[in-house]
C-alpha cells in the first residue's frame, strides 16, 4: 500500500464505480473505484456520500426520504445523486445507508454479477473484479431497485418535457387564458 494515492476529501461523479469499506486497515478510510484509478479516501463511505449531497445542492436524508417514497419505503433503497444529460447517478448501499461501514456501488458501473466462495464478485464496466461479503441475492435486488428509480427518473424527465404543452392546452372553453 506505499503507492496508494491517499485523498482528504472526495467528490462522487460519474467516474465513480463504488465507495468500499473494510479495503484498508484504517476503518475510517475508504477504498474509491474510479473508473481508470482506485485510491483512498480519509473519510467513510456515508461521509463522502454526504460530502457529495451537500455539493450536488442537496442533503443525505432529502435523497434518502425521496428513494424511499419512490420505492415505497424499501430497505436499503438505492438513490440518485444528481443527473446530467438526462442520465441520473444512481448507487446502491449493500448494508444500511446509515452505516459507516456500508460500501455504495454504482449503477451504471455494473457490468455482470456473479457468485463466488465467499459471497459474490461485481464485475464493473471497466473489468474490474470487486468481489464482495454479501449475497447475489442482494445484489439482484438493489440492481432491481436502481433500475426502478432510473425508470422513475426518466419518467419524470418525460412529464417534464411535455409538461409545456399540458399546461397551455385550455382544458375548457370556459378558460379565461385562450
């Protein structure tokens, strides 16, 4: 680990591929996948998940109540950080968002999943091999999940679009704007 790029702070973006704990000794430190670098950062995964709210003009728990209502209060919901182009920025927790020790893995990082001896191994666009404590059961689901909020998001970005044309059409001929 004497090579390993150490960073104070850290910013989550598209580049992200995912935010693991429990990769260093310090267990205050997380391990950050990019993808064309891994480093670490001095800082949990839930602090850099809240470092980047607050930097995307938003707040952990507003994104985390807004999932939740999407998802219809799941467990361990996925959420979006932001969107750009019309392309949301989705992660998926893998234990309780709350939790320092959870580690976030991307959405639009995932490229295949599969089991392994101890748990499962994430395969990210950028082929990396992330195998992880956790079952592919839950893997699945928060795939699901994230796929479910994209859905909405997009949705969403839809009604938006047309949204103009709702709003100019008289609904009646009683209509005082014509």
């Amino acid at each position: 680990m004497a090579n390993q790029q150490y960073l104070s702070s850290y910013i989550i973006t598209f580049h992200t591929f995912a935010l693991l704990h429990g990769q260093h000794s310090n267990p205050y430190f997380t391990k950050v996948v990019e993808s064309n670098q891994t480093f670490f950062v001095e800082k949990t995964p839930l602090e850099i998940m809240r470092d980047s709210c607050t930097h995307y003009r938003t707040n952990f728990e507003s994104i985390m109540n807004s999932s939740k209502s999407d998802l219809r209060k799941r467990h361990k919901p996925p959420i979006m950080l932001t969107h750009s182009n019309n392309r949301p920025l989705l992660f998926f927790p893998l234990l309780s968002p709350s939790l320092h020790k959870n580690s976030w893995i991307a959405y639009h990082a995932v490229k295949d999943v599969h089991k392994n001896e101890d748990g499962v191994c994430v395969v990210l666009k950028n082929d990396t091999k992330m195998p992880l404590n956790t079952s592919i059961a839950t893997v699945y689901r928060q795939l699901a999940l994230s796929h479910i909020l994209s859905q909405r998001f997009e949705n969403a970005q839809e009604e938006l679009r047309s949204s103009y044309y709702l709003i100019m059409e008289p609904k009646n001929s009683d209509s005082p704007i014509s």
